[in-house]
C-alpha cells in the first residue's frame, strides 16, 4: 500500500522533537515537503510558505500544522480547500469560532480533519477510561506546572493575544479531562494572572463542574521550576486514580501500574493513518471551548511582570 504522502507546515521545537520523529517512525506515512521560514529540514523538499508547497511541491495526500495558533485558520483553511487531510497541532486556532469554522469546512469537502490532542493519547489515559467506566467519581483536580523558559524559550506568541499564555500546556490537561469524562465541562469561575508587560496569563485556577455536578478544580503555571509537575487525580471515594508526568504514569491506591510502551506522538499519528483510512474526523473543541470560557468568566489578576 502507498505511504501517505505527508506536508509539515512549520518546523519549529514541537516539529523538530516530536512530529518528525513520530512520522519518519511510521511506514504509513512519507514525509514529502516542508513549509518553513525558518532552519530548513534535512532530506525532505523545503518551501518558504503553504502556498508554494502546494503549486510548485510534490503531490500531497495530508498536511499537518505546527505553526503558532495565530493565522493558523488561514492556513489551515487553505489545505481544505486543496481537499488535503489535516492534522493540526494543540491549540487548533486563536479562537474557538475559528475551530469551529475548520470543522464545517472538513466535513464539508469530505476530508480527514484531526485536531491533534496529543495528551489524549499517553500511555495512562486509555486505562484511566477503563478504571473510571465501573466507578462514579467523587472529584477531579489537575495540577499542572512547567517553566515556559524550558519548553518554549525565546517564543514571544505565547504572551501576545490568542497566544493562551499557560493555557498553551494547560490545554494539555483539559484534554485528557474532558477525554476521559462522559460528559461536559463548565467553568464556575477563574482567576487569571496576567504579567503587566503581556496579554495572556502565566498562571490560572479554574473551578469547574460537568453537567452532572462533579467538581472539577485546575492550578495551572507556567512560572514553574525545571522539574515538571503535570498531574491528574481523578477521586472515586474508596479508590483513588493518579496521572503523573502528563499521563505517562499512573498509580492507583499509590500502585505504580504498567503501561503501554508507546508515546503520544506516534499514537497520535497511527490514529490520523486510521481516520484517513475510515474517512472520518477527530476535531474535538472541548478543550479549547473551556480556554475560552475561561478568558470570557475569569477574574483577571495583574502581577509582575514576566522576563525571560
């Protein structure tokens, strides 16, 4: 069977670390031509813009997106309307009705559209849904802390408008969220904290509830120390279920369980082979919809500001 012949829009940290190595792993797909305005990728075709790697590269089957959120609808839009599969990197767009926009047009030309929550697919999520499938939770806290100098150093979009600030990894954390519970989430209320010299919050907690009265709380920051504390309690009562290190671990009762080997990234990528193959979508908004409703409801709260 032919590869799916792959385009890569954006080669930048998230690329280079993680798409890259996931596709050229992956037989199901060739990587053919990349998109950039910056370093060039090694032994593939490169193109200073979308718009030059579809007239002028090599014929494309699927397209996927690495670029900053903001201006990404446009690009995006654009594939659809070469009629090429899409795969777009968290956060999908700036705006919620941008996503929502991507969604009407996918399944308008009849493409594979998938809006790329890679935290849905760590190793502990998968088992997490079947632990929870025969309990009735009690409460769920998310506790998810970085450095944004680590993980995305020198990357100024991120304080600008539509750049989510701390809710750029904290999104990671209402996927898994949203994933795994059966039914919506709302936002109570929100406290932002917004440095004075940016425009989007370096640290949140959030007070949420699902549609059947289960609390939801999240402290989120991006100001953390080098070690990461990316958790997830999910609290049943008489059991108690844990995600660390971002889904990667889980423990239940304090018992270390053992997990799948495979990472996100490549699950991720096997998953969009499947929906290409099944003629289906997998755009997802929840976990940009309570971004969004956390900018719209929260209390914002101005603090230092931020210097990298």
């Amino acid at each position: 069977m032919q590869p799916i012949r792959l385009g890569l829009v954006g080669y930048g940290k998230i690329a280079q670390d993680q798409h890259v190595p996931a596709i050229q792993a992956n037989p199901a797909f060739s990587l053919c031509a990349v998109a950039t305005q910056g370093q060039p990728c090694p032994g593939v075709a490169n193109f200073g813009s979308l718009a030059q790697m579809l007239s002028a590269g090599p014929a494309l089957d699927a397209i996927a997106f690495c670029t900053p959120p903001q201006g990404r609808y446009g690009l995006v839009s654009e594939a659809l309307a070469a009629g090429k599969h899409v795969l777009v990197e968290k956060p999908p767009c700036a705006s919620l009705g941008e996503a929502l926009a991507l969604v009407d047009q996918a399944t308008e030309a009849g493409v594979t559209g998938l809006f790329a929550w890679h935290s849905r697919f760590a190793p502990g999520v998968a088992p997490a849904k079947a632990w929870l499938a025969e309990r009735t939770l009690k409460a769920v806290h998310v506790t998810w802390k970085e450095s944004v100098r680590k993980w995305h150093p020198g990357q100024t979009w991120i304080w600008q408008a539509g750049g989510l600030g701390v809710f750029d990894p904290g999104i990671n954390a209402l996927s898994i969220v949203t994933d795994v519970l059966a039914t919506p989430l709302f936002v109570e209320n929100a406290q932002l904290q917004v440095p004075e010299n940016c425009q989007s919050p370096i640290a949140a907690t959030l007070r949420m509830r699902n549609a059947i009265g289960l609390p939801v709380t999240a402290d989120l920051d991006f100001d953390h120390g080098h070690d990461e504390l990316w958790r997830i309690e999910l609290d049943a009562g008489d059991s108690v279920l844990r995600l660390d290190q971002g889904g990667a671990a889980l423990s239940i009762d304090g018992h270390r369980q053992t997990l799948p080997a495979e990472a996100e990234y490549p699950a991720m990528y096997r998953h969009f082979q499947q929906l290409i193959a099944s003629g289906t979508c997998d755009m997802d908004v929840q976990p940009l919809r309570l971004v969004a409703d956390s900018f719209f409801a929260g209390e914002r709260v101005l603090v230092e500001a931020f210097h990298e």
